[in-house]
C-alpha cells in the first residue's frame, strides 16, 4: 500500500493527559472544600457583610480609593516622564538629580513617607513664602491646613508612584529604535516634537501593561492612608468595627469592593493593551491553542471513523493489499 494511502487511513487518537485530569480534579475538590467551608462557616458572619456591604460610609470610602488612585496616577505617571526624560537627557545634573530621587523614594518604605507626609507639620508648623531678608510675604498657614489627611496622602502616593514608573517609563522609550528619532530629526521635527509625536505613542505599547498593573497595585496601596486617616474605603471600614467590633465581616467588605474594583481595571486595561498593540503580531495564548488543536484531533478523528462506516469495503482492500 503506498504511503499517501495509508495517510488517508491513518486514525489521530488524541492523547490523554491523565495526570491533567487528576490534578484538575484535586483542584476543583479543594476549591468546593473552601468555599463549602467558608460558605458554611457561622464565624464569617455573612448576614453582617450583607448588612455593611453597601453602607454609605463604605460608599464614600470606596469613592475616596478611586479618587487617590486616579489622581495619584496622574501625578506619578507625569512625574515619571519628567524623571524618564532627566535620565535620558544626557545633563549629569539632570541625570544625578533624577537617579537620586528614584533611590530615595524607593529605597524607603511607602508607609513611611506617607506618616511623615501627614505629620509635616510636627517638622514644619508653617508654610510660608517670602523673599529672605524683607517683609515681603507672598503666602502664609500652617503647615496642617494646606496638608491635610488627603494631601498627604496623595503626596505619598504620587510621589513614591513617580519613583517606579519612570523606570518602566525608561525602558519604553529605550525601546524605540533610535533611528526613528534619527529620521524625525532629519525631517526638521525637533528633539521635543519628536519625542512627543514619534518616541512616546511607539513607547506606550511597552509602557502600557506595566503601568496598568501599577494603577491596579496603586488601587490596593490606597489602603495604607489609613495610618492617617485618610477616609479611604479601609479607613471607613476600620472606623465603622472599632464602634461596632465585627472586625473580620467589615473587612470581608473592604476585601470585596477592593476585588470588584481591581476586576474593572483589568478588563480596562485589557482592552487598551489590544489597542495599542494593533499593527503588531500577538502570540496566541497557549491554553487557546492547546484546545484548538485537540478540537482538531477530535474532528479528524471522527471524519475517519465516518468515512470508515460509509466505505468499509475500500478499507478492507487496502488493508489485503
């Protein structure tokens, strides 16, 4: 029989991966055992949670997270540039002012700098501006009314933001090959415009998933302005069970909003990553196609199998001969 006939007859049996099975199972029967057990547990107090979970006052706290989260995302992602593009300058004032900032802020811990942002004022009771050796003074007011729980806050954030991104802010434009600079410039755009209008949109497709998973990381560091009562949605929780001792139901609430909220920024920032990725070839997740091709092995299969059953004498010649 020739080769190409005992192609056609050839039957792919797909392979079956029994230690997949296995652990799959074992997973699914540990994930009932939990949630059954957590279900079911008297001690969660789930009837609380329901009580609690649309409290105003978690409202307005989980309102005061999203408000942090975003503007402490504008100012540590504009700060980011800045940093990005004193690194790239080429000044060694410029490079050193930049490298130092980054290592100072991310060399101490953030729940630090946001305590010595909301207690500034025990350092400094007055903020003042005025020209030294003159009467002259442009503005003036304790330092506890200009930064208060919510500028703190924001400052701490922001701020320690800055430090992290210019670093993914500098690998995108690195990113870039510099002939796209070189051939803008000979165009007659100016190192500005071309950064602004060729280097940056290029660099936004490496930018963009690290810097997604940062806003979704800031979303959860909103949680630490609750040393300064910072009436984010954690601090609202805390003050509602230090009144009410149902501590471990109010932070299944906070738990639960802070897992809503982190859910709706993936899916944003799902589709912005398709966005800025058009024009280029994405690799196909694995799980996708590892089932596209045991679909295939299936339908193959079972094409055989029919053709088979409709024409069992042509099988039976070719397999006598």
């Amino acid at each position: 029989m020739d080769t190409d006939k005992m192609r056609e007859l050839a039957v792919v049996v797909p392979h079956k991966h029994w230690g997949r099975r296995v652990a799959a199972c074992l997973l699914i029967l540990s994930v009932a055992f939990v949630g059954y057990s957590v279900a079911t547990n008297p001690r969660f107090e789930w009837s609380v949670v329901g009580e609690y979970l649309f409290h105003p006052d978690i409202l307005s706290g989980m309102v005061v997270t999203v408000e942090l989260t975003v503007l402490a995302m504008i100012i540590g992602t504009v700060g980011a540039v800045m940093l990005a593009l004193m690194r790239l300058s080429g000044n060694p004032v410029l490079v050193i002012a930049s490298s130092a900032y980054t290592w100072f802020f991310r060399g101490t811990p953030q729940l630090v700098q946001i305590i010595f942002w909301g207690f500034l004022g025990a350092l400094y009771p007055r903020i003042f501006l005025a020209i030294p050796g003159t009467d002259i003074v442009f503005f003036d007011a304790p330092t506890n009314a200009v930064i208060g729980a919510y500028v703190a806050a924001l400052l701490g954030l922001g701020l320690n933001e800055a430090a992290y991104a210019s670093e993914i802010v500098r690998a995108g434009i690195q990113s870039v090959n510099p002939g796209q600079v070189e051939a803008a410039q000979s165009l007659g755009l100016t190192p500005s415009r071309a950064m602004v209008k060729i280097v940056l949109p290029q660099a936004m497709r490496v930018v963009v998933p690290p810097l997604g998973n940062e806003v979704i990381g800031m979303l959860k560091t909103t949680s630490l302005v609750s040393v300064i009562a910072g009436r984010d949605l954690l601090t609202n929780a805390q003050a509602i069970y230090n009144n009410t001792y149902q501590i471990i139901p109010l932070l299944i609430v906070a738990s639960i909003w802070y897992l809503v909220m982190t859910s709706v920024l993936s899916v944003l920032q799902s589709r912005l990553e398709r966005r800025f990725a058009k024009g280029t070839r994405r690799p196909e997740n694995p799980f996708i196609s590892l089932f596209k091709a045991n679909a295939l092995r299936r339908l193959q299969h079972r094409a055989i199998l029919n053709d088979r059953l409709a024409n069992p004498s042509s099988y039976r010649i070719g397999a006598e001969q």
